[in-house]
C-alpha cells in the first residue's frame, strides 16, 4: 500500500462513536474526501469496542491511503472511568495507525477549535459551521462527532503548513536555529 503524502485522517475517538475525516491537500487547499463515524454502541464489551476501533481504522486507511493521522486528545472529564475508556480508544486509533506506518499527531479539543475557529472555546457547532466555510462542503451526518474528525484533519494541515512556512521564510531549518536559539530544546 501506497500512502499519500497530502492526505490526512482527523479522528475524534469515542467508545460508542468514533468520527474521522479525511481531507486531501492540493495547492495548499484542503478538499474533503470523506466524514462519517464509526458506531460501537451495538457492542456490549468494551474489548469488542476496541477491537472494532482497530480494524475499521485499517480499513479506512487502506481505502484512503492518508501518510497522516491527526487525532484529539481525551480532555480532563470529571469521570475516571469514562476517561480511561475514551483513552483506551485513543490508544487503539493511535496503534492501527502506527501499524499501518502513518505520522501521528495528537492535538487539544481547545487547540483544533482555536485553528478552526480562532476560539479555543468553540462550540461543535461554531467548528461544524467553520468546517463548512472554509472547506466549501456540506456536512451531511449528524454527529457531530464526524465534523471533530475532520477538524483534527484540517487543524493538523494548518499546523504542519504554519511550520514549513517558518522554516521557508527563514530558508531553512539551520537558518531558522540559528536565528531563534531560545526555540530549540
């Protein structure tokens, strides 16, 4: 399998659905290739959750092709035990991505809202509207969960276009170390 360098797959992970966009990036322009969710909740067992996590990220992958994967990162919730499964769920999206040789990034909720919609404390409904702007498409599902998705995608392709304009605008990475020392760790 053949992965392609300008797609991305966003994925807003959940036990009882779980959303994905993927986007392809053309002259610097993100088109939509697909968002939908994965729905779990006909499984009882939570393994049989994360099992299904794992191949149908595989199966999408191997449809689509995407050499990036942009997922959210669970936030702090006031239930324990919802956010271990959240991050169970994370973790598996996370393996059948590495497994099948992606670059993975993990972002904040607050900071894909804040690349969608210049506020960190959006609502998924603002990001959905956003989403639909910005990339000239309409949004079809009714999860919400879905739209998470391809705001991660969206949100990694802004993120990762931000630093090879850096890096260009200083002419490289030796050039951009050698004028902002205080960034290297």
């Amino acid at each position: 399998m053949r992965l392609l360098q300008e797609r991305i797959i966003g994925i807003d992970p959940g036990t009882n659905i779980l959303g994905f966009g993927i986007i392809e990036v053309k002259d610097s322009q993100a088109v939509v290739l697909d968002v939908n969710v994965i729905k779990l909740k006909e499984f009882e067992q939570h393994t049989d959750k994360l099992k299904e996590i794992f191949l149908k990220i595989q199966e999408i992958i191997e449809t689509y092709c995407p050499a990036t994967m942009s997922i959210e990162t669970p936030f702090y919730g006031k239930n324990p035990q919802s956010m271990l499964k959240l991050g169970r769920a994370q973790g598996v999206a996370l393996t059948a991505g590495m497994v099948m040789g992606l670059k993975l990034y993990e972002y904040s909720p607050k900071k894909i809202k804040q690349s969608i919609t210049g506020n960190g404390n959006a609502s998924k409904e603002q990001v959905a509207k956003m989403l639909e702007s910005v990339l000239k498409y309409k949004i079809k599902v009714k999860y919400l969960d879905a739209t998470d998705g391809l705001a991660a995608a969206l949100c990694c392709h802004y993120q990762m276009s931000s630093k090879i304009d850096e890096t260009e605008r200083f002419g490289g990475w030796e050039s951009f170390i050698r004028k902002n020392p205080h960034k290297v760790k």
